[in-house]
C-alpha cells in the first residue's frame, strides 16, 4: 500500500470520509453526547446509531469515551 503521504493528491482524515448525519441523527448524536460529559450512560436502538456515537466519539478526542 501507498503512504498517503507519498499520493500526489491530499487524502482526507478517516473523520472526514463520512458525510454529514441527517437532522434527526444529528440531534440525537447531540443529545447523547451531553448525556456522555455528564457521566451517564447511552443506550443506542440500533447498529447504526451505535456507529454514529463511536464515530463522533472517535473525532472529538477531547471527549470522555469511558464506559460507566
């Protein structure tokens, strides 16, 4: 494999590979990442809401990814 660092072209970061949550995923990321700073839990409905929140978590590095 390539270094991206070698590409004649600029290579995103990972964090911006994905595109932007709809409204309803947005606010819902928004709303468990207050609960998250505040030290309580998440509970994700599905696969896909539990990738959003990894996926916010992982670019926001200043953020408590502890479980609890």
């Amino acid at each position: 494999m390539t270094h991206p660092a070698d590409l004649p072209y600029p290579v995103p970061e990972p964090h911006e590979w994905a595109d932007e949550p709809d409204v309803e995923t947005a606010r819902a990321l928004d709303e468990a990442l207050v609960e998250v700073d505040a030290g309580r839990s998440v509970i994700c409905v599905g696969e896909d809401a539990f990738d959003v929140l990894l996926e916010a978590l992982a670019t926001n590095p200043g953020r408590s990814t502890r479980a609890s």
